[in-house]
C-alpha cells in the first residue's frame, strides 16, 4: 500500500484541451526560445527557419523519430508562379503568380484566405528552391498522364483539378506537383529524412518519445512554454519567444471527426502516419484559438489508374452523371459521397475497361451487352440510364460534354460492348482522408482567437492549422506538403524574430 | 489635456475572445447565483427554471428589453412525440416519440447527437404543455396546407420535410409546428412577452442594457462571473453557480461569418433581432469552449406560397432536376444555393402560377408556348430541359416521380401554356440566414472543451450552443425555438442544481 505521502498519479492532471497556469509551474525543466511541437514538415521547415534566424530551437516529437505524416506520404509539393519552377519551364510550362493564386483562390472554396494565398504564390518558386537547397533531391523530369501519385521517380506531374472545369476557365492551367526523387510510392520519406536531417545539422535540439500535454499561459494571457511528458515524467519547458503548434491534423482522433467532422466517418482509411489525434488543435483551443473550417476534410477514392477509367462516366441513383470525371480524384470522390442514398457507379465500356491499380478488387455491379440490361441490373428508373449514357455518347463523338464541361481528351463514347458498371456505392466504398480544418492563422503563423487577433507566443503550421487547404472539393496532390513546408518556415521565422 | 493620473480608456480592456482572470478582478460590484446571459428565448427559459430551482438569478440582456431573436419570429415551436401534443391528438394526428426521435435524427444531419434528440423526444410533449402553463396562448386549431408562416392565429402546421422524401420513409409524419396565437406573422413576440415577464415575476433580476464583456476564470480555471458593462462602467459580477451563455449566434457578424461561415456570406437577409453578432460563443471559446458545426446554417428562398408553386419544378444550368419540391423550403434553398454557377430556376406553367407571396418581385428570366422557347431562353444545353419536363410530366401523370420522390399531391404535369421559368440564379436571389454552429454541450448545458469535457461553472442554450438544429439541409421551422426553449430550461436547472 503507498503510503500517504506518495500521491496517487492522476493520468488527466493535464489534458491538451485545458491551459496549465503559470502558478501551476513549480520549475522550469528545460529553457529555448521556439520551441516547435511535431517534427512533421511544417515543424522541421520551423525548427530549420528559426534556427538560421538565430533562436535556440527545441523540437518535441511524440514518435521516436521525426517525419510525421508527411514521411508516409508521396512526398508531392504543390509549387509553380513567378513564371515557373526551374522543373516546369525546362519541360516547357510557364507559370505566372497570378494563375496560380486564382486556382488557389478557387481550390481555397468559400473561405479561402486571399493573404495567405497571395503569401503562397509570390513565394512558391523560392520555396521549391530552397527545398532543393536543403537537399532534398528532384530529378528534373515531366511525367504525362493523369496519375494519382508516381510510382516513377520523375518530378513534375499534374497533380490537380488545373485542366478541369471550372478550374481551366480561369486559371492558366500548369502541372504543379513536384515529387522528391524516389522509386515507387513514398517520396515523403526522402522529404522528410532531409529536412529533418538539416534542422538537426543546424543546431534543433529535437527529443523524441516527447509527448505535449499542454500550453502554458503566464498571466497575461501570453504563451510561455509546454508540460510535457518525456522519459516518463513530466518535465516544464520554457520558450521565451513562442510556441509552435506543428502536431498535425486528427483524422485518428473518431471521437474529434463525430463531433467536428462527421462526414468523415464515412472514409475508412485513415492518411496519418500514426499521430494525427488533434492534441495539437486542442491545445490551442483551450487557450482561446479558433478552430476553422472543421468540417472540411480530404478524401479520396482511388478509381484510376488505369487513366483509361477516366474516360468512364459517374452515375447516382437517378442514372444521372453529376461531376466532370477528370477533375482531381478527391473533388470527383466528395461527389460520390454527397450522393443520396450513398448510390454511384462507374460506366464503363469493355474499351476503357481495366481493373483499378490500387484496389484492384472492385465490386463489378452490372455487366450487360446493351445499357439497357446494366440500367435494370442497377434497378434503375427505367430510361434514366439510358438517356444519360445515349446523350453522353452523342455529345462525347462531337467531342463535347455542354453539361459537365469534361475535357475532349477524355471524351469518348461509351460504345464497346460489354458494357459494366463498377460500385462506388457507400458499402462497397473505401475512401482515404485526412482532416483539414484547423487553428486560425495569419500567413506569419500567429494563431488568432475568436475576435481574430493574435494570442502571443503562439504559433501553429500544418494540419494543426487551416492552411491553404480547406474545402474538400479543392483539394489537389501536394498542397497541404506546399502548405506544411511554406507556412512552418514562416512561423519559425515569426516566432524567432 | 488628460492628467497623468487618468488613465486613457482601453477600448479593448476586456474582449469576448479572451477571459478575464480573478487576479485582475478588482471586487465584485454584483452577486447572484445563476448568471444568464441574453434574455430571449433560452435565456428566458433558463432563468424561469433557475428560479424555480431557487437560485438567485439574474439576467444581463443587451438591448433595452427581453426577447432577443425569438420575439421576432413567427413564435412556433417543434414539438410532438409521447402520442401526440393535446392540439395534435384534438386534430387527429397521432405523434410517437419513436417517430419524433427519428426525425429529430435526420434532421440532424451526419453530426446528429442522439443524446440531446432523445431528451428532447422524450420530453417535448411535457414542454409543449409547460409553455402553456406559463401562459403562452395557442388557439388550438389545425392549418392544413403548405405555409412558410401562419397568416392566420392558428397553431399547428406541417412546418417541416416530415412528409417528404426521405423523412416520410423513416419516420411516420405528423404535423409539429405549435405557433403561439397571433393574428398574422409575428407570434414570437407573444411567446416572448410571456416567457421573459414569468422569469421577472418568479424574481430573476433582469438588466436591460448590460452588454457581457467576457468571462471570469478562478485559479482552477473554473467559470466564476463576468465583467460587464452597465450604466456606461464596467462592472465585475460573481456569479456562484454558473454563466449560462444565451447570447444567440452571429448571423450579423461579417468578419465571423467569413472565417467560419462563408457559405452564408451568400445569403442577404439576416434573421435576427439584432444582436446576434457571436459574444457568446467567443466568449465560450476563450475559456476553452469547443465550438462545432460552425459552417452550417439555415438558409430560406420562400419560393412559395401561393402552394401552387410547390407543383414547379427546380432546374439547374444543366437543365435538371436537384431536388423534390416539397421538401421544407429551408432544404429547398440549401441544394438552390449549391447549384454549379449559381444557376437554378423555378419552371411553372399557367396554371400553377401566381408572384410568390413574400416576394412578389421575382424575375421571370424566360416566358415561352413550348418548352423548347423557354430553354433557349435561358441558354440551357438544347434538348437539356426539354427531356427534363418530359420525363417529368410522363411520370407526373401516373403520379410518380421515380426520380426525386415528390409527393403525389404536388406532381402534376406542366402542360398549360404559357410556361415560364422564374429565376433563383445568384444574382437574383433573395436567401434568408441565422447561424446554428455553435458551442459543444451536454443536453444538461454543460459546455465542452476539446476533449468534451466540461468546464466547470459554464453552460449555453439556444443558438450560442449548437443544439437540436445544426445541418442547414435538415431545419424545419419550430426546431431553433423548441431547442432553444427546452434546453434553456435544462440548463437553467443544471446550473441551479
């Protein structure tokens, strides 16, 4: 039995969602200035910013290495303006800042933040060479074709809704997805082992197995340090210049997603590289940070390659088309999961037809030799099908799609019999995601409260922030890496200054 | 010249985005025991049952008397369920919970909380005759048709999509809109007269004029009172058993609605009583408040009546139909308002046409003899709107709609020449909008933080809490006034207990 004086730990003596006091502190453990919470790309671009703008930098990381989320992912960076990255113009695309702060704009959906995308496209060619400068290896070349990420180790791909409607109509449409250099999938890695690698080469103390359990406030209502939990105590960590939110969304966090993001729920495969549990949100929350656009997520539905599948058409429970299938698969994916009674097909004709490479295993719902046949095996309303596919083939041979403004590229009729229709029907669906709602930022990183002003001392970059990335029909491959690694080095060098 | 000893006003000395600490209050200049903040409807409701409780109560209410946003609404409440409400079960519906809850549900939307709708089911037939008792009138009778709002003094109504596709498959519909008596619209007002006089006369203390600055927090991070501002000073109230936070939502706040709500930026018409602008729930957030569902909120286009218009039918710039007609009007507007390009019209033909009764200026952007006029007109896809009617009115003549599952009462084929299509296109629309994000709570009231715990001496109720209503698509009318009604009195008495 423990004796009276061992008291008893309390696991939630603190908790992300409420602030310690400065009363609360009874010594100070650990002393920096920036002190960076997550080794993602948003924390190592901060920790490496603050560093060179001459801040003792410390870095906690909750995994026993750096990398977050961003390590697992493709390792895509949405780049381009200033008349184009030295890897789009040597492959022969211009790019002006203006084409692609309007797609920005546009991806951005009602509440894009023009600041931080005006911030973003003036800067985005340097970024890309300043990544190069950190080592982070791009070989240089063009990849064609519509693919979901490369599993070549070329460069430059589309990576968006650029070519599509209504994209195309008002922005000069430029490939902007530039992948780290790496055979197959996961240029992430590459990214991520080599700007985790310079932060630590330029002097970031970075402790792993480091778990933030909470903001500190002095009585000020400024913030001036974290607890946290690191070699299985709890240690207290002064930062005389700031705080820096870089912990990642919360895709993982179920009890989050049904309270803030419940159209997640219906996505099954969770993007995270293991810690997106919203700590990161909720510390900041607890200390007067809005959170923003929490309902907006990420989702996709891998149904190409085969690119050749793009030239098939969607079809809900009306038999009616309801999206221009060769928008970017995430935008295409949210209308499938808007449909009523979670109903949508793909049509395909034996031509175009090919088993999706990265799930392979689809539900064919209906095979038939006329339209006719598939329309009744979907138990369709008679006709609707029909009258879809028919005018859909009229117009594609003339190469046009007046209603849904699909490009000519991948207009052709739906003619070759078999004929089949391929279920993204929501028991047969499997949708990848990753939240997108986050803290209230300036582009300088301040997190803002409720009145919209800043709260001193702290920061936030990332998935922990709602960056340029925040409506899930605008989502292209590489913006929230673009984001992650443009905004953290803004915020390390707001916080170090 | 001011004296060194005066100090300069700070105009920002205290802000709803940032608690007041107790360390920096310098006395208490009011005591009580159940602090409400707003005196509409929930307000109203908390205090009378924090009263009842006996708690000492007293009330800050902005503007110069009580009835916040409620007393200029049409006065009608959702309610029904255990059978059936006395003025159901007198006119021949019957109600069970089982049935409410159900569409309480689906009203809800994904992030529905099955928590609060079956308190709410359980107990809304009691609350109906609650109302009743503390003097609110109603007539009694039953208005049968389609209405926006009673004109007449009648109570109950179909005020909602209960018998419209899909609701009428899950839930068996009953009318549930109860309209407190009143010759023409504006029975909130009654409502409120009654609600707020009953908490003066149980002994609330009310203070008219009295603007809540922000929230105090004690050393345990518990909330303890409010600065305010009365009598043109700011003064510092203890409030011993809790703030309940009944300050409506911010339908009037631009800069909120653009950060949180920019959907909404797309509607015109405010619904409020004009403070809504969103103090209540910055104040919530400040201390650590979670708000949710922020993005969403109800939105209108009273389209009708005459009813008449019901039998029209939607079209987009695709020429096709979105939605059934005859789902509540507020659910109508929201798939209007998504429409590519803004582009949406009503399609009428002769004999159903009449100037909508609210708004009887509305464009008509096409008159024609045949259908295939009217669709040239409006620039529409040739062949587009044309196989739309078609298909429409073959079905509508064997009362069916296959398609969007309108009820047979409102299908009818457009047939009587002249037709026209009457524009709901962005530029010419005219969209109704309140906010229903809000604060987390329990049904108690208790308001949550990140993490969905609650934060001790902190409650919320109507439209500064996210409640019963939350998923614009869902709203039926009654849903914010029933929610903000019978959750005000369950937190009044939490917060008394």
């Amino acid at each position: 039995m423990k004796s009276p004086e061992t008291p008893m730990p309390h696991p939630h003596r603190f908790s992300p969602a409420r602030p310690c006091f400065i009363k609360d502190v009874p010594h100070w453990d650990l002393d920096t200035d920036v002190l960076v919470i997550g080794f993602g790309a948003a924390g190592a671009c901060a920790a490496i910013e603050a560093r060179q703008a001459g801040a003792r930098v410390r870095v906690l990381e909750v995994a026993s290495a750096g990398g977050g989320s961003a390590s697992w992912s493709g390792g895509e960076v949405y780049v381009g303006g200033s008349g184009g990255t030295s890897v789009q113009r040597a492959n022969g695309f211009e790019d002006s800042t203006e084409d692609l702060a309007t797609y920005l704009m546009m991806a951005g959906g009602p509440g894009a933040d023009s600041e931080r995308v005006q911030a973003y496209a003036r800067g985005a060619e340097a970024h890309f060479r300043w990544l190069q400068d950190q080592g982070v290896p791009f070989k240089g070349s063009y990849l064609p074709g519509k693919w979901i990420e490369p599993t070549s180790d070329d460069t430059l791909l589309w990576s968006g809704s650029e070519q599509a409607w209504p994209f195309r109509d008002k922005a000069r449409p430029a490939p902007r997805g530039h992948t780290a250099q790496f055979k197959g999938w996961g240029g992430g890695k590459v990214l991520m082992e080599k700007l985790c690698a310079r932060a630590a080469e330029l002097g970031a103390e970075v402790h792993t197995d480091s778990r933030a359990l909470t903001l500190v406030l002095d009585e000020a209502h400024a913030v001036v340090g974290v607890v946290a939990r690191m070699d299985g105590t709890e240690k207290f960590i002064r930062a005389h210049k700031g705080v820096i939110l870089c912990a990642g969304g919360f895709i993982l966090n179920k009890d989050m997603l049904a309270r803030f993001t419940p159209g997640a729920l219906a996505c099954n495969k969770e993007v995270s590289g293991g810690n997106d549990d919203g700590s990161g949100i909720r510390m900041g929350m607890a200390v007067g940070g809005a959170a923003i656009h929490m309902d907006q997520f990420f989702a996709t539905v891998p149904f190409f390659p085969p690119a050749s599948l793009v030239k098939g058409i969607f079809i809900n429970g009306r038999g009616e088309r309801f999206i221009n299938e060769d928008a970017y698969h995430g935008r295409v994916a949210h209308y499938v999961l808007r449909q009523p009674e979670g109903k949508a097909w793909l049509l395909v004709d034996n031509e175009i037809f090919g088993r999706p490479v990265i799930k392979p295993d689809v539900t064919v719902a209906a095979v038939g030799e006329t339209w006719e046949e598939v329309e009744e095996e979907l138990g369709l309303p008679p006709g609707s099908l029909v009258h879809t596919v028919k005018t859909f083939n009229e117009q594609a041979e003339a190469g046009r799609d007046p209603l849904f403004h699909k490009a000519a590229d991948w207009l052709r009729p739906l003619t070759q019999a078999p004929f089949a229709a391929i279920s993204y029907c929501s028991a047969d669906l499997e949708a990848h995601a990753f939240t997108l709602g986050g803290l209230a930022t300036r582009p300088g990183g301040e997190v803002l409260d409720g009145d919209g002003q800043p709260i001193p001392g702290l920061f936030a970059a990332g998935r922990c922030a709602c960056g340029l990335p925040r409506w899930g029909e605008g989502y292209s491959s590489g913006l929230s890496l673009g984001d992650s690694t443009f905004f953290g080095r803004m915020a390390g060098r707001t916080a170090a200054g």
